[in-house]
C-alpha cells in the first residue's frame, strides 16, 4: 500500500521538526523562554549554554540550527550575549556569521521577486518556513554592538571603520525594507492568483479594523493599540538614534563637524525635545561655524571638549519587547504574533565624578523602533495568515471530499488527520532577537584626572577606573535586570 511509505515520511518529518526544536511547531519565544530566565537571573553560563546547544554541529539527535531558517536569530543572540560577558572576539565572529548569511538571504529574496513571487508554497501557509532575516532594529543593533566589540579587542581602527559603515547601513536598511515590501506583495498576489476562492474569501470577510471588532479578539485589540501607543516613541524611517550618534562621534573625533552636524541634525529632528540631543547639535554646529537655529539659541553647548579627553556612558536598560503568540478568531481560530514589552528595571543611572554627578538620559528607545516597525508590517501580516488560514482550511475539506468519494472511512481519517497536522502546525512566528536592551540611554563628561569614578544603577554604586592608556573611553553599562549587571570600560586610545 503506497498509503504505509506516505504516512511514515510524514511521522519521521514530524518528528524531525520536533528533535530540531523548530519554530515551526513550537514557537520561538517560547523556546526562549528558559534562556531569558536565566538572562534575567544573571545566570550566564546557562543562557551561553543553551546558546551553544542551538550553534552546536548539527546531528539528527539534537536541536542544532545551523543551516535553517533560524540560524541567524540564534547567531545574534550570540553575538549579544558573547558581548556582554565581554567575549569580544567571539561576539565579532558570530555577528559576521549572521551578515553573511542576511545577505545571502536578501539575494535569494531579490530573485523571488523577480521571479514574481514563484516561491510561494510553504511562505505563504507558514511564515516559520521562511529564513529569518532579521527585523531592521537588528541590523542596526548589529553594527552597533559589533563596532563596540572591535573596541573591546582594542582594534580602534575597525571600531572607526565600523562607525563610517553606520550611516550607510541605516540608509541601506530603509532601501532593503522597500524591497522587501516589494517582495512580500509580489509573493501575495501570486498566491491570491493561485487560490481565487480564498483569496476572495479573505477580501470579504477580513480586515484589521474587522479582526479588533470581533469581541473574541480582546488580546488582539489591546495589543494591537498598545503597539501603536509605543510606535509612536519610534523615530521615523526605522531610525535608530544609536547608531546615529555613534556615527556622529566618528565624525566628532575625526574633526570633521560637516559630517557631524548632518548626523547631530538627524537626531535634532528625530527627537526635537531632548535637551541632550539638544545641546550636542548646538556644540557641533559651533564648531562647524554654523548658524544656530532660533528655537536652540538658548542652549549652551558643551563646556568640555567631545573630541577628546571624554568619557560616554552607555547604558543598555532592560530586556526588549518580544513577540508572544495569541489566539485571533475570524472566526476561524489562528496563532498570530504579538508584540510583549516588559517594564524597565530603571528610570536611569548617574554616574558620579569630582563631586559632580552626570545623569543619563533617553539616547534610543528599542522598543519604540519594532514597535513601528511591525505597525508598518501589519496590514501584510493580517493578510498573509487570514489567506494562509483559508488555503489550508480549503485544502483539508478538499482534501476530505475526494478521499469520502472513495471510501467514507478514509475521508474521516484524512479530515482527522489534517485537522491535527493543521493545529500542530498552527504556530505564529515569534522569531526576533531577545538579548537586547529596551533603551539605550547616554551621559558623558570630561575624563576624571585621577580616573576615577562610581556609577549609581538603582541601589547600587558600581566603582570604577579607567586605564592610563585610554586618553577618551565608552562605557557600556548592561542591566537587563534588577540581579544582572555588567560594565565594560573600552579604551580610546588615539585621543
């Protein structure tokens, strides 16, 4: 019976897929789950070693990731998380990985569309299916905490080559998510081609406004205005303030204040309110001899040098919003993603020297930033699982009529067996990177003649020196928690 060698590839598929902890069948936050308990109790060789355990050589028997779709999520949690327990080399080394393989990613996407969506397939009826390739706040994250990392191998050189690259990377950032755009729409359409009845089911029947209407959809309706609540504190174009600064600093250092001040101004404009940013654009454009517009003619600059003989607090406060999954009815009842923020541990650190005290202030809200981001990609996301939905649910009934024709008891048995396939299968993609920070805020001051200082985070005072060789210095303060806290002092040693 060919029915035997059929349902006995499928068990050993589904079993696979099991073994290798896929997202397809269970989510990926939830998978994550113990490694962010572990992160927030400051149990680091427990988050490593799960990590490790998902990078290890792939066997049939384990839960490798190497070589799926997954792959580059876990190589940024690695890459974050090498970095913060200040495993430099090995963070630089798995954020490379993860770039090379986004890029092979992109291409392959590029040929699709132009293959006018002929993938389609498994992409449409399970998004898990599909690489990740990461969201545009992980790009830009990515170069952030790579170019950092250059600095704790003490490479200054690829740390200001890294800093040179960030401009364009955000630039390129917003080019990739129009392609992608472009991609996704290209992928539906030819897939709404291809399944007129549910495509036109679809139109019909469901639309956001329709899904946050429907009184069983109470977590979809709240989450999704809390979504659009935070979007708003995003910065436009998928903007990441960070990065700009850090782009900005390159320029500072390098004396050239004509690339600064378009950076400083970009932040200007992003965050027009923050007297930080404030003061940085007015500091710049004085020493780029620039006009100081009206509103800022009354914010002094600086009264120490930025490029040189500076200390720059970073701090990395709390863990970033993820993704969770929640039932949405229409009135069919599928797994859709949702975005999940947590509260920050703190409202800022000060860091304290020569009897003068340096609060930190909001340089990036990350959340801000997905947040908008999956606001933009929500109308795609809606229709993608609503026609997902329909195609499956129209090939079991098919599928169940042709099989009752031939026999009653094999159309029940497929109808049960597809409505099992489709339930386990029935999983929203949570994918994101997790080992990040909710905020990146910011302080600097002029370096301490003795080198010393201390750093309030809450209750407790952190001690610090900076090295005789560092002539300027970044600090990065990482308090993903109340228990977890970590500093990494990176030297500048060319002024």
């Amino acid at each position: 019976m060919r029915s035997f060698p059929i349902t006995r590839i499928l068990l050993l598929s589904v079993c696979g897929i099991i073994l290798g902890g896929c997202s397809s069948i269970v989510n990926s936050h939830l998978q994550k789950a113990p490694m962010m308990e572990a992160y927030a109790a400051a149990d680091n060789a427990d988050v490593m070693a799960q990590i490790n355990a998902k990078l290890k050589e792939p066997k049939w028997y384990n839960s490798s990731v190497i070589n799926t779709g997954d792959e580059v999520m876990w190589r940024l949690e690695s890459g974050s998380m090498n970095f913060n327990m200040g495993n430099f080399a090995q963070s630089v080394e798995q954020f490379s990985t993860a770039e090379r393989l986004i890029a092979n990613y992109d291409e392959r996407a590029k040929i699709s569309m132009r293959d006018a969506g002929a993938e389609i397939g498994m992409s449409v009826t399970n998004l898990n299916t599909l690489p990740y390739r990461g969201f545009c706040r992980d790009r830009i994250a990515l170069c952030i905490y790579k170019s950092l990392a250059y600095l704790g191998m003490d490479k200054e050189s690829s740390f200001r080559a890294q800093l040179r690259r960030l401009r364009n990377e955000q630039k390129k950032v917003l080019e990739d998510y129009k392609e992608f755009f472009e991609a996704e729409k290209a992928e539906l359409e030819a897939a709404k081609a291809k399944n007129p009845e549910a495509a036109e089911k679809a139109k019909e029947n469901v639309s956001e406004e329709k899904l946050e209407s429907d009184p069983n959809n109470a977590e979809f309706t709240a989450g999704i205005k809390e979504v659009k609540t935070i979007a708003n504190k995003g910065y436009g174009g998928f903007l990441n303030p960070a990065a700009i600064f850090l782009s900005g600093l390159g320029s500072i250092r390098d004396e050239n204040y004509d690339n600064a001040r378009i950076d400083f101004q970009r932040l200007y404009e992003a965050m027009p309110q923050n007297p930080m940013i404030q003061q940085y654009y007015v500091s710049v454009l004085r020493a780029a001899d620039r006009p100081i517009p009206a509103p800022l003619g009354k914010v002094k600059p600086f009264d120490f040098p930025l490029d040189r003989d500076c200390v720059y607090l970073v701090f990395a406060n709390g863990v970033s919003a993820a993704f969770k999954q929640i039932a949405v009815y229409f009135p069919i009842m599928t797994a859709w993603p949702m975005c999940e923020f947590y509260p920050a541990p703190f409202e800022k650190i000060t860091a304290h020297v020569n009897n003068a005290q340096y609060p930190s202030m909001i340089l990036a809200d990350m959340d801000g930033i997905l947040a908008q981001e999956f606001k933009e990609r929500l109308p795609g996301i809606v229709t993608r699982i609503v026609l997902s939905t329909l195609i499956k649910e129209g090939a079991k009934y098919a599928g169940t009529y042709v099989a009752a024709r031939q026999n009653i008891f094999v159309g029940i048995g497929v109808y049960i067996g597809s409505s099992i396939y489709t339930a386990v299968m029935n999983t929203a993609d949570t994918r994101t990177w997790e080992i990040l920070p909710k905020e990146f805020q910011l302080t600097q001051f002029p370096m301490p003649a003795d080198r010393k200082l201390s750093i309030d985070v809450g209750a407790k005072k952190v001690a610090l020196e900076i090295p005789s060789d560092a002539r300027s210095a970044i600090i990065f303060v990482n308090a993903p928690s109340q228990k977890n806290l970590s500093c990494h002092i990176f030297p500048l040693k060319s002024k």
